[in-house]
C-alpha cells in the first residue's frame, strides 16, 4: 500500500470510531476483510489510527475541519508532512482538498483551550488539576516485558530477544522489567514469549506489584484478576507455601489467565463463586478494581472520548461496593491492598478516605502515585491493614 492509501484506510476505520465503535475492534475487521495488506501495512494504519485518538481535538482544530479526514489533515500539518501527498486522489488515495478546505486549513485559528491542549473533553479538565504534565497523554506509550526471573536472567533475555532482531533495556524502576526498543510486532512469535519467560507488561504495573509484602504462608486472592498480568506477576514473587486464588466477575476473562499461566508454569487456584459470598479469610487481599483507566489512555485513547460523567459516578459505586464487600474477607493480619489505573482523586485517594470513614476499623499504611512523568503508565497504590 502506499502511504496515501494507508491514510484512506485510517480515514475510514476513524470514522466509525469517532461514532462509538472500538477502535481495536475496527482495526482487526478492516484487516480482516482487506487481506492484500501486510503487517507493515496494518502496523501503519494502526499508528495513523491510535495518533488520531489520542490527539483528536488538537488536530481538529489546527485543520478546523471535521471528522476523522480533518483529524488526519491536523496530524499531517502537525507533522510538517505536504497536504497533497496523501490528499491527491491518485489511485487509492483520499480525495484532493476542496477550495473550501483549503481556504478553512489557511485561516487564522483561535488559541487552543486547556481540554483541546491536552486532548480530553471539557468535563474532565478539572480532575486533570490543570497539569500540562498530563500531556503524555499525547504520546504513544512504551512496550515493556515482565521477565520471569525464577526461570531466566534479564541478561539471557535480552541476548535472546536480540537474536531474534528485538532491542530490550532494563529499566532501574522494576528488577523485572525490559523495556523494548523499536519494533514490538515480533514479540508473540518469540521462543522467549511462546515458552512463558516474558509477558508484555507495563513496568509501572510490575513495580506496583513490588511494592507489596507477600505472607511466607497461607492464602493471597486477587479479586478483579481480569486476564491476569498481575496475578502473573504476584505468582511469580510468592512461595510454594502460599496459596494463591484468582477471580473476576466475568469469567470469560480468566480463561486468558488460565492459558497464560499453564504457559509460564505457574500455580493458580482460578475461582468460580465470589469468595465474597462464601466468606473464607486470606492473609492478603489484592482489588485491581474496575475504574477509569486514564492512566492507560495512551494504550487505549478511545476510551477518553467514551467516559462521560454517568459512567464515572457508576465506577465510583462499584469501587466502593468492592472495597466494602471484600474488606470482610481480610484475616485479622492480613492486608487489604486497592489499585486503580487512574489518575483521578475521586477514584484514588478519594474512595480510600471514604472507605476509612465508613470503616474505623481501618488505616491506611501507606499510599503512592505511580506517574506518567516516569515513562510508565499512571497507577495508584493504597495498602490497609485492620486497627
């Protein structure tokens, strides 16, 4: 394909994006159903697409056109790259600009506002605190592996993701982390990846793991385990003697978990019912639970465009609802641990002070932000114990 015709193709898979579709789901249908593309190809489109997403409003307006074609005209003028090498009509490229478009593209622009600065909608630009920090957002975000270090060093891994043509870095925030440089397509297919030594894991999920005490003995839970990059990751930091349980209220999810963790040769207890109705004790309790995800929407941009104010308020309830329900399945020692990957208060330091309100029996032991400015993605750690 050439480049112009990568753009048709953005232009189309953007379009039903920008009217609630998801991305992801877009992206793999038009592959689908356009076979002649190669992976270099998808791989394009793809970062034409996600480039888009995640700096929509300030493309649109630097075009001051609509829709996903004026977006793309806003990315190209962005990056100093000629119009009328991608809007030429020629073959299967974009129709040329019209004299209206052109005479809209030349015209002089207003300042940019703070939300179209910083590529969010209005109503969250108050729980963005006004940080211009936040502006990694923009950006496209790093690939990072978690090495499994009970089975392999970071320095064989990286020799052998070498040889098969990947360039891997430590990185000093998490002993288990790789961070990979430039191309990443070729991971899946890697002896390191088949053979469960490396999962693709961001490395500021992995020091949030870390960051906890696991028991010697007994039992560990990871409540809203979804496909299981954490539970992972505390598997492979856990004794033999400790006993560690996995659940998600949706199921489906761990079937992803189950697999992953026969490939990595890890032991984990995967539960059917909510614990939380049979009331067993565990020593440590770990709720990833369900939020925002605005700490991840470089990976995800689509997903700031869908949260609306409603939406919000109803992860608010569920947060609280989970804390709640599974603070009564904590031993008498044991530790409750909560983690988002926001970067809102109210789904942060917020719902944990309300948890201690409702709950005197409660304090919290220590708390950290993991920050965007660090080069990972944005996640909160809150770790309680019983009074």
């Amino acid at each position: 394909m050439t480049p112009a015709a990568r753009y048709a193709a953005a232009i189309e898979i953007l379009d039903r994006t920008l009217i609630g579709a998801p991305a992801e789901r877009e992206l793999t249908s038009w592959a689908r159903g356009n076979r002649f593309a190669g992976s270099k190809d998808r791989a394009a489109i793809r970062d034409i697409v996600y480039d888009g997403l995640r700096n929509l409003r300030s493309y649109a307006h630097i075009s001051g056109i609509g829709g996903a074609r004026g977006v793309l005209i806003g990315q190209l003028i962005s990056n100093n790259e000629e119009l009328s090498s991608v809007f030429n009509g020629q073959g299967y490229a974009p129709p040329i600009l019209s004299n209206e478009e052109n005479t809209i593209i030349y015209s002089l622009k207003t300042d940019m506002s703070l939300a179209i600065k910083l590529d969010i909608p209005d109503w969250l630009v108050p729980k963005f605190n006004g940080k211009d920090e936040y502006s990694i957002l923009k950006k496209r975000a790093p690939i990072d592996l978690r090495v499994n270090l009970n089975k392999v060093s970071l320095d064989n891994i990286a020799a052998s993701l070498l040889k098969e043509g990947i360039k891997a870095e430590p990185l000093d925030m998490a002993k288990t982390a790789l961070r990979v440089i430039g191309d990443t397509r070729k991971i899946p297919q890697t002896n390191s990846y088949l053979n469960g030594l490396i999962e693709l894991q961001d490395a500021g999920s992995q020091a949030l793991v870390l960051e906890l005490n696991f028991p010697n003995y007994g039992k560990v839970l990871d409540y809203c385990a979804g496909g299981g990059g954490k539970t992972l990751a505390m598997a492979s930091l856990i004794s033999n003697n400790v006993i560690l349980s996995a659940f998600d209220r949706d199921p489906g999810r761990l079937k992803a978990l189950s697999h992953r963790a026969d490939r990595a040769g890890i032991r984990v207890k995967l539960l059917k019912k909510d614990p939380v109705t049979k009331g067993e004790k565990f020593d440590l309790v770990v709720l990833d639970v369900p939020c925002s995800g605005s700490g991840a929407w470089r990976r995800t941009p689509d997903a700031k465009w869908k949260l609306t104010q409603a939406r919000l308020d109803e992860l608010l309830e569920t947060q609280a609802n989970i804390i709640n329900a599974t603070s009564e399945l904590v031993s008498e020692s044991g530790t409750l641990v909560y983690m988002t990957c926001s970067l809102f208060d109210c789904e942060n330091e917020d719902q944990i002070s309300n948890f201690i309100e409702r709950n005197v029996g409660w304090k919290l032991t220590s708390s950290k932000r993991f920050e965007l400015s660090a080069g990972t993605d944005g996640f909160y750690l809150a770790i309680l114990n019983k009074l």
